[in-house]
C-alpha cells in the first residue's frame, strides 16, 4: 500500500506542470544535466495538470495506452485514440484535455531537439526545418500503422532507459528518422495558426502573472495584448479554455494551493495575498474549483 501510495504520489510530481511568466514550462528532467523525461500516467477529470496551457522548447511523444484524450494545440482540438501516438513540436501552445471518456492511460516523453545536433549539417539540414516550421504544431501517426507502432516501442524503450543517456539518444534519433517522414507527407488540417495571437496571449498571461494580487479588469488585461475586450476573450477561450477571468481565478487559486500547502498563514491573510476580495470568495471558488475547502486542503497536506 505505501508503494503504490508512493507512485500515486511520484506520478503526480512528475506530470504536474509548472510554468514560468511567460507560461513556458518547468519540465522536470530526469536529469539537470541531459533534457528529457519520461513516464507513464493516466488522464481523468481530476487530474491537476489537466487544461494547464502551456509550451516548452521540447519535442512531446504522448503513446495513448488506453481509453482517449485530446490536445488542445494551438486552438485546434486533436483527438487521440487508443494506440495512436501523437507528436507535438516545440513551442506550440497546448495542454492536454479529457474528452468526457473516463480514464485514460499513456506514455510520454518530453525531450529536447538539442540532444539531435551532433554537428551544424545535421542541425541545419535535419532539426531545424521541422521544429522552425509554422506550417507542422503537430503529427499523429494513427494506431494500427508501422510508424505508430515503432514511435511507441521507442518511446516504451526510452521510458525503460532512465539513466541511460546512451539509449536515450539512440532511441531518439530513431524517433526523428519517423518525424523526418512524416513531415515531408503530412501537414495536419487546419494548421494555420496566428502567431502574433499566440504571442500576445503570452503577453497578457505574463501580466496576469505579474499582477495576480491587483483588482484586474478585463479592459486592462486587454489593453496589454491591444485588442478588444471581445477578441481578449475569443483567445483565451481558443488557446486556454478559459475566459481572461476563469484564467486569473485558476491562477490566483494556484498561488493559494502553494501557500496553504507551504505556510501557516490565515486563510484570510492568503486570500488578501492572492487578490481575493475576501476569505469567503476564495473559498467559494476553492470548492468550485477542487471540490474541497482551502481549510481541508490544508489539513490533507500535513
């Protein structure tokens, strides 16, 4: 029992995701040293990490084992199927989602292009042209097909290497030979994708982080990313799922879970701390949020 509560409690360290002001990610490397990481999870409408925005400098490979889920990439909804393997490239705006199916399980890896550039030749011919290219957010090599199913082993022999910096690569490096493929054949649809949105939902989202303690109006949200009210609220619901305000109400929540969790402050001092116009409120939305009370939250983490 107090293995299993240990892997309960270490998957959830490992997918949890963590973000910077400018909402790209904190990965959790096996490794300071060498940038990749791998496991296996699952996905249900619990889990902590599910619809967190976000985007690294990293390739993702997500295998779905069972069940399905989807990516929100870019705005565009990616439905993934038992078997499939998805790959997402770098820098693309995305989180993953349930899609009302129960449980799902998968295996994925988050690794940096940069274990690929062995010389400038091969950066310059074989990495960037993939992860440089606007026209590629995505590949989905569909389960039942070869490519899927050596994506998957190699991905299975990555999450059984940790420690393996040797294998890794290999494993890797076999991995971008199915990119390098698929990506000469296959764009996915509706790809087209509005970087300049993209770029100043970061910029809104980095003042929302800034700025979380303040009295925060739509208008002023807005006003960073100079747009209307009306197209604030049409990106953040494209590329997070969230209005401007659900978004700062999960945000402000996030910074009152690390506070009950990591202080003895009041429950009132850390709704004033996070930009709560009073103890109640947060707590209202607390619930609403994590079907708990910051009060039980707490008591749950000692």
């Amino acid at each position: 029992m107090k293995n299993e509560r240990y892997a309960e409690l270490h998957e959830k360290w490992r997918a949890m995701i963590r973000t910077r002001d400018d909402r790209s990610e904190i990965v959790n490397y096996d490794a300071p040293s060498f940038p990749s990481y791998s496991f296996e999870g699952h996905l249900d409408g619990s889990s902590p990490w599910i619809r967190k925005a976000h985007w690294h400098d990293d390739i993702e490979l997500k295998t779905v084992l069972t069940g399905r889920m989807a990516y929100n990439i870019n705005g565009s909804l990616v439905t993934v199927e038992t078997g499939d393997s998805i790959f997402i490239n770098a820098k693309q705006f995305h989180y993953p989602t349930d899609i009302r199916s129960g449980y799902c399980t998968y295996l994925i890896t988050v690794i940096h292009p940069r274990i690929l550039i062995s010389s400038p030749e091969v950066e310059s011919e074989y990495v960037l042209p993939v992860i440089t290219n606007p026209d590629l957010p995505y590949l989905l090599f569909p389960a039942h097909s070869a490519e899927a199913a050596a994506v998957a082993r190699l991905s299975r022999e990555i999450n059984d290497s940790a420690g393996n910096q040797f294998e890794i690569t290999r494993c890797f490096f076999n991995i971008w030979h199915y990119v390098l493929q698929a990506a000469k054949t296959h764009i996915p649809e509706a790809s087209a994708v509005n970087y300049e949105h993209i770029d100043r939902l970061k910029n809104m989202i980095g003042f929302i982080k800034g700025n979380y303690m303040d009295k925060l109006s739509l208008e002023s949200i807005a006003a960073v990313g100079n747009m209307s009210k009306s197209s604030c609220n049409t990106i953040f619901k494209k590329y997070t799922s969230h209005t401007p305000n659900e978004y700062l109400i999960r945000y402000r929540l996030d910074k009152a879970m690390e506070l009950l969790r990591t202080t003895d402050m009041p429950i009132g001092t850390i709704s004033m701390e996070c930009g709560f116009a009073s103890a109640s409120y947060m707590t209202e939305q607390f619930v609403k949020c994590y079907k708990t009370t910051p009060r039980d939250f707490r008591n749950s983490k000692r």
